[in-house]
C-alpha cells in the first residue's frame, strides 16, 4: 500500500481502544445504570468495531468490492443510531429493533418513517458527504452496475476483463477516498455515542436543558 493509504488504515485499526474505552464510560455512567439504548449502544460499538476490523483486513487484501460494502454497513449503524436521538422515546425504540421491527417502519418526533432516504437526508443536512457515500456504496451492498464496473477497466475502444478476488486494477485515489468515507462515518458514529454518554452520566443537567429549551 501507499503510505498515505496504510496511514489510513492504520488510524482505522487504532480505533479499537477509543471503542472499549466509549463502552466502558456509558456502563459506568450515572451509577451503573442500564437502560435498553444502552444495549443498542453496545450493538452498535461491537458491530463498529468488527466492521472497522474487516475493513482494514480487506484494503490490505486489496479487496475494494468487500471493503466498500463494509463502509456502507458502517453508515447503515450511524443512520440507525442517529435514529434514536429523533425519536420521541429512545428507549421505546431501541426496544422495538430488539423486537426485529425495522426502523423503517418506525416514526420521529414529526411522524416521518425513518426510511434509509429519510435518514440520510436528514443526517446530511449535518454532513454534506453523508448522501454522496450512502448513493456511491449502497450498489455495492445489493448487486449492482457498481460491480460490473468493478471488473475491469473500461474504455471507450477497449475493454479489459479481471476476473480475481483482488481489485489492483482500482486507482489509488479510490481506495483512498473510501478509507476517508470509512473514517468519516465512523467519527460521526461516535459523535452520537459520545452524546448518549453525556446524556446518560448528565441526567439532572440534561433535565435543565431541556426545559430551558422548551420555555
């Protein structure tokens, strides 16, 4: 790999402690109490970390039609747990997934369905690249153009056909930008981790904002 792409990677691979350490504070948080967000939480920090695991694995195998359908299953945890926090009773809809209702079937604060469309738009008022990795990875997930393109090389008067399990032929540019969107989802899954923690470990303070911003 180039240096700036295993410079990526690794900062990937070295998210395992910021992971342990997040589950760690919200166990902990407001005398060890626990609450049914608390084990969607922990679904979503264990997915988090085995995505960011198979991920790197994958871009070291030169692997970029697996890879960029783990970035999209990374996205697809920051969308659902995003969900939560737009919901009217977090705790009533992390329950409803444990059930196996899908959230797409759940509602918001304004009645909306939570549709993947939904989420996305409403989540990437917040970050602009948001719809742009979920539209680029999403054919990747289901089969798609995406991988017939990722073939071979195409040109107007030639095409080449690479009928591997490696993608060498991918440009450097590419498996670059995907590890970004990796890292970029990632972050913004752990925004919203990192803002459940203080919500969790802050109840009274929380409380008092809450007020303040209803009157």
């Amino acid at each position: 790999m180039s240096p700036e792409l295993e410079q990526q990677v690794a900062r990937i691979e070295n998210l395992r402690d910021v992971h342990t350490s997040l589950a760690n504070e919200m166990l902990l948080a407001d005398g060890d109490k626990f609450f049914a967000i608390d084990l969607l939480a922990v679904a979503v920090i264990k997915r988090s970390m085995s995505l960011c695991s198979g991920f790197s694995t994958l871009v070291r195998g030169q692997n970029y039609t697996s890879a960029a359908a783990l970035l999209r299953l990374q996205l697809d945890s920051c969308l659902r747990f995003y969900a939560a926090f737009i919901v009217v009773d977090p705790h009533f809809f992390a329950m409803e997934i444990l059930r196996g209702v899908p959230v797409r079937r759940m509602v918001d604060k304004s009645g909306a369905k939570m549709t993947d469309k939904y989420l996305v738009e409403k989540l990437g008022r917040k970050f602009e690249w948001m719809p742009r990795v979920y539209d680029s990875t999403s054919g990747f997930v289901h089969l798609s153009e995406r991988h017939i393109y990722a073939t071979g090389n195409w040109s107007p008067d030639k095409v080449s056909l690479l009928i591997s399990p490696t993608d060498e032929h991918i440009a450097l540019e590419s498996w670059i930008e995907m590890a970004m969107g990796f890292l970029a989802c990632t972050d913004a899954l752990f925004e919203y981790l990192r803002g459940w923690v203080f919500t969790k470990g802050n109840p009274e303070l929380v409380a008092r904002m809450r007020e303040q911003h209803v009157s």
